[in-house]
C-alpha cells in the first residue's frame, strides 16, 4: 500500500463519484477504478459499495477513510518538517560560549537575530573555556563555538569567522597608585603580581601574556572564569589584562580600568564551526553572522 492509494481513496470517498474523483486527482477514471479495486483486494474486505449510479462508503470503508486522512496528514506534516529542517528552519543547534562572549554584547547580538530568522531552532547553550569549546567541537557535542581567547591554536578541522575586536586594558584594584594615571604603558607592569584568565590546560595562560605584555608575567592566580578574574583584582590580589569589552563588570567600585599603551594586540572573538559541516541550522547561522554589523 502506497501513500497515492490512500489519497485515491480519500478522494472517491469525499466525492462519492468516481468521474468527479478521477477529475480531481487529474488521472482517467478506469485508472483510478483499477487502483480502488487493487488496495481493497489487498486489504481483503470492500471499502465502497458502488452501482453505475451510486457509490457509499461500507462500514471498513468508513473507518478506513478515517485513519486514511490522518495518515495522509502525518506524511504531508513529515514532509513539511523535512523541508524546513533541510532550509535551516528547524532543529537543534548546540553552542558553547565563554563568559567574555557573553560580556560583550556579541553573543546576545547574534543569538537574537538568529532567533529571529529561525524561530523554531532548538538552541543548546553551552558556557564552556574557549579551549574546551574546541575540544567540544571536534568531538561533535557543539557546532558553534564563540572563541574569546588570544592566538588560540585553532585544528585544521575547524573555521572560524570573527566577529568582534577589542583594545585590551589593565584592570586595577580601585586604590592602586596606577589609577591616577588615563593611560598606562605596558612596561609599568613589569612588577606587578597578575591575576591570569588562563585556560582549561593550566600552561595556556602564560605564553599568551608574554605575547601581549612581551615579559614574563609574575602570575600570583589563576581562574578559568573571567568574574572572578575581577573579583580577584577588586580584592586587591593583584592586576589584570582584560579586553575592553567587559569594562561593566565592577565588583562593588572597586576595580578602574586603563587603556594599554605598549600593546598593539587587540582580544578577538570569532565563531568556530567544523570546516566541512553542512548541517543547515549551522549555514543559516553563519548566515546571520556575515550580516551582523562589523
């Protein structure tokens, strides 16, 4: 039994008229006679009493017609699920995030668009180290990562798009000597004690300050998490190179922060994604990206 047998069916059942019936479904009458005739003898019981001038429904026809229209409207509705689901419309879609991400004002940007465009797609939000968001996409638990982590060593599997930049600056405890000053120049931190936003693989955060600071940093604590990186430093614990884009995060007015000078580099944030994925809810995503204001 095919799904045109039942529609073939649901037709001449609606219109108790094999001429009108044929004529609806666009094929010839004997055609569709021959098509009735063959799904009864497979169902083995008649499902339309007919004369040359009548046709009614029997009682296994009746029911029939029944369980017909709703299997005709779970199949159109299957095919409506697929279609969208093929168009990026529905699905699931899992994305891990830093806290520095969603400081930003990026994430919260993106998310809404997306959600805009695509109502119906199942967002799976993950807060996940930059570093463990890799780890996570090539083991397929994500497929979208925004990465905010300087010169992260990216797997050839995986692509990336940016989104975001930003100047770095030093966060100071509110009653350090620094805080008189607009602007301090890097060579200035040479003695301080820092507190490290670092990765989840502990000797990821050092090379990574030697590279904006160009010295070796006296690192007195590390966090994977950047609250309590500030946290740290309103409690006096030490200085910290943070990216402008999470100057609103003040515990209490007890951290100021400065521009750099000295430091070229800037905090970049891009989305990761698996270089060959072609998951339409991804597509429609870097869709939405590339649309974003720069």
């Amino acid at each position: 039994m095919e799904l045109r047998h039942l529609r073939y069916f649901v037709a001449v059942a609606e219109e108790l008229h094999f001429a009108r019936a044929a004529k609806r479904l666009s094929i010839v009458q004997p055609a569709l006679s021959m098509q009735i005739k063959s799904l009864e003898e497979e169902l083995g019981t008649r499902l339309l009493e007919r004369t040359r001038r009548h046709v009614e429904l029997t009682e296994a026809g009746r029911l029939f017609l029944e369980e017909a229209r709703r299997t005709l409207e779970q199949a159109e509705r299957a095919a409506r699920i697929a279609k969208r689901a093929g168009q990026g419309e529905l699905g699931r879609l899992g994305i891990g995030y830093s806290v520095n991400a969603a400081y930003s004002g990026v994430l919260a940007r993106t998310l809404k668009a997306f959600r805009q465009r695509a109502p119906d797609i199942e967002l799976l939000l993950h807060e996940l180290h930059p570093f463990d968001q890799l780890e996570a996409l090539m083991e397929g638990r994500i497929q979208l990562g925004f990465l905010t982590a300087p010169a992260l060593p990216i797997p050839p599997e995986l692509a990336t798009v940016r989104v975001g930049a930003w100047p770095l600056m030093v966060a100071l405890p509110s009653d350090h000597p620094l805080c008189a000053r607009t602007r301090v120049p890097v060579d200035l931190l040479v003695e301080e004690s820092f507190v490290d936003y670092t990765g989840s693989k502990g000797e990821q955060g050092l090379p990574a300050m030697q590279r904006i600071g160009g010295f070796v940093p006296r690192i007195r604590y590390q966090s994977t998490n950047i609250m309590a990186v500030i946290s740290l430093v309103a409690a006096g614990l030490g200085v910290a190179i943070v990216p402008s884009s999470i100057v609103s995060l003040n515990i209490g007015g007890n951290v100021v922060y400065r521009p750099l000078t000295g430091v070229t580099g800037l905090m970049e944030m891009s989305v990761a994604y698996r270089r060959h994925e072609k998951a339409p809810a991804v597509r429609a995503f870097l869709k939405v990206i590339q649309e974003q204001p720069g």
